[in-house]
C-alpha cells in the first residue's frame, strides 16, 4: 500500500539521509556496537548536513522546519539499516530534546544551548528515570533546593540514553517535596558542574552502539538561569512531550518490523530444505502472510497517528495506544521470524538476531506496555 504521508521534499530528503548513513554509520556500526557507543563525530558530520535541529529556529542554529516527518525519516531509514540504537543519537536530540528547549526556553537560554546541539558540537540527553521510579515519574526523589541565584540539587538518574557523551541535560528534579507532582521542574545541568558524575555505562542485551548511564548528582549547584519554564510545572512538560517521544518509538518499532520481515521473505526464498525454499512449505508462507498483514495494520495504524500529530491533534490516549501495539507487535514478529531462520537465526552475525535483541527494549523505555494500557484504561471511564 502506498503510504500518502510524504511528498517530493520529503523524499529528496530521505535521499539525502541514506547518502549520510552509507557513508558515515554503515562502515562504523560493528565497531560501535562492540565499543558500546558511538564516536562522538556522528553528531558534528549529522550536525553538518543539518540533520539536528531540524525544528529548531534558524536563528538558533537550526533548520527553522516544523515538521516531524522529516524527524520520522531519519528513524526510518536508521532502521533499515539495523541501527535502530542510533536513533536515540542523532532523533534524541529531535524529538526528545528540542520540543522542550523550542517551547519553553528564553532566547538567551536558546541562544547559550541550541548552536552547538543544532551543530553537533553538544550533545543532549534528559533524565527522568530513576532507580527505583521507572516511569512513575511522580515519584522522583532527586531534590533541587533553592539557594540564592542558584539550585542545589542531590540525587540520581538511570537508563539515561546518551548518558555517557551528554554535555546538557534536561533533568526532572522535586524543587516543593510537599506539592507532588506540582512540586516537579526541569533543569539544564552541564558538563563540568561539581558534583555531576557519571556512573556505569550499562551492559543492555541490545541497542548495543548507544550508552546508556547512571548520573549522580551530589550538591550540584546549578544557576536559576538553567530553570527550562516555570517551577513547579515540570511534570506537565513532561506528559505533554511524552506523546512525540513515544511516537517516535512506536516509528522505530514498525520500520523495524518491516525490515525484519522482508528479510525473512529474502532468507526462506534462498535458504532450501528437502529440496525445495523454505518459503514454500505452507505453514511458513502462511507464518510469513501473517506477519505481512499484522505489519501492514501497524503502519496504516502508525500512519494515521502521525497525521494527527502534524495536525496538532494527536492525544495522549492515542500516544499510547500506538506505542504499545506497535512495540508489542515487533516482539512476535522478530520472534517468529529468527524461528524461521532455523539455527542460524541464533547467530549473531544473522541481522535477524540483533534485530531479536534490539527489539527488546521498545515496550520499556518512553513508559512501559502496562503503563499505556492505565492511560488507556483511564480515559475510558474519564
């Protein structure tokens, strides 16, 4: 079915990605998976072709376009190429990042952190989870105390993506322990503030070429200047932006699917058994016919999601119903599709198995399956 979600500018566009990602993350991929990270350059050669800060003001650095079609081709054609991991790289900033910093920031906070993420010289993370929070972000312990023209801020973040390699970072911080979630704001902290230290870069299963990290925070004094918005409302910041990050996921999850199907379909048509393609025994050409449906529903259903978004009329409800049926789709279809590579879908050099890996983490981070069925289940007594 052909997708009606994109036109010529945004094709020419697409190209032009591809032209980076052959060039500048295909012949690296392997090395960084094995490293655990990626080379900082990704950011600045990114930075270069104008592939950050897509939506951020020209003024600041970016390209001055709102739209996130331009922000869901980049996710795409990272994960054509088994990069899934690199989408929280070179899209974290974009999709995770800039929203905050566009709507919320004054032009002199914008005009000291946008330039150099826009160029790829800074790089960007946000720190919400904690250890023992996971996505009940009302209950985050990480304190920032008033003290004159400064916070001081205790305490600790985890499953930080780009942990390791951020300059800036957003952070979700308790600034009034006695009005709950009203008493939550978001602070920028920088490299090189007393008392920010990095800890672990964590050993996940998969999504092995992005760090992830530990932060601690031990007396950080951070600058009013760095409040993003007003205090107090850092928590609806938060839920109002949650919704693009979890589109974005939900993208990488069925662009994802879909390239791990069509090299199934490529795979079982090469690979013989008795005599003949594997594809060709009815119960995996059946096997293979159903996939190809349940994906196809997932990008009419991702598809649909993404115009409201561009028409600023996408809900939390629908953030959430995408995110999950998408990511928990792309666990069965890896699944089903490595058992039909047989024994060598459980080699890692088969694209199948890291694909199996990387798929793992899309029903945890940006809120887990369950935590968008509540916001499901809510809104239907509401």
């Amino acid at each position: 079915m052909k997708r009606k979600l994109f036109e010529a500018e945004h094709e020419a566009f697409r190209s032009t990605v591809n032209k980076f990602l052959a060039s500048e993350v295909v012949p690296f991929l392997a090395d960084w998976e094995r490293d655990g990270m990626v080379d900082r350059r990704l950011y600045t050669r990114a930075g270069g072709l104008g592939l950050l800060g897509i939506d951020v003001d020209e003024e600041f650095g970016g390209g001055g376009v709102r739209d996130f079609r331009y922000n869901l081709i980049i996710i795409e054609e990272l994960c054509k190429i088994g990069a899934a991991a690199l989408t929280m790289n070179i899209s974290g900033f974009n999709d995770l990042v800039a929203p905050y910093l566009n709507a919320l920031c004054t032009p002199e906070q914008k005009s000291r952190w946008l330039p150099g993420l826009c160029a790829g010289t800074a790089v960007s993370a946000i720190a919400m989870t904690e250890p023992g929070t996971g996505s009940d972000l009302k209950a985050i312990r990480t304190t920032a105390v008033r003290d004159g023209d400064h916070y001081v801020v205790t305490g600790a973040k985890t499953f930080i993506s780009n942990g390791i390699h951020a300059d800036l970072v957003i952070t979700a911080v308790v600034t009034d322990p006695e009005k709950g979630s009203r008493g939550i704001s978001l602070l920028m902290l920088e490299r090189g503030m007393p008392g920010f230290e990095r800890g672990r870069k964590l050993d996940k299963i998969g999504l092995k070429a992005q760090d992830t990290a530990e932060l601690f925070f031990d007396n950080v004094r951070v600058p009013v200047a760095n409040l993003i918005g007003e205090e107090g409302r850092g928590f609806g910041y938060l839920m109002h932006n949650l919704a693009q990050e979890r589109m974005s996921v939900a993208a990488a999850a069925v662009a994802s699917m879909e390239r791990t199907l069509q090299n199934t379909v490529d795979y079982t048509s090469e690979r013989t058994a008795f005599g003949r393609p594997v594809i060709d025994f009815q119960a995996n050409k059946f096997t293979l016919a159903e996939l190809a449906t349940e994906v196809e529903i997932a990008r009419v259903f991702f598809d649909r999601c993404a115009e409201a978004l561009l028409a600023g009329e996408l809900t939390a409800v629908d953030a959430a119903m995408v995110k999950w049926w998408t990511t928990e789709l792309q666990q069965r279809v890896v699944a089903r599709c490595l058992q039909l590579h047989g024994g060598y879908g459980f080699i890692t050099e088969y694209s199948v198995a890291r694909d199996f890996v990387d798929a793992r983490g899309s029903t945890l981070y940006a809120g887990t399956t369950e935590i968008m069925k509540e916001i499901i289940a809510r809104s239907l007594t509401a």
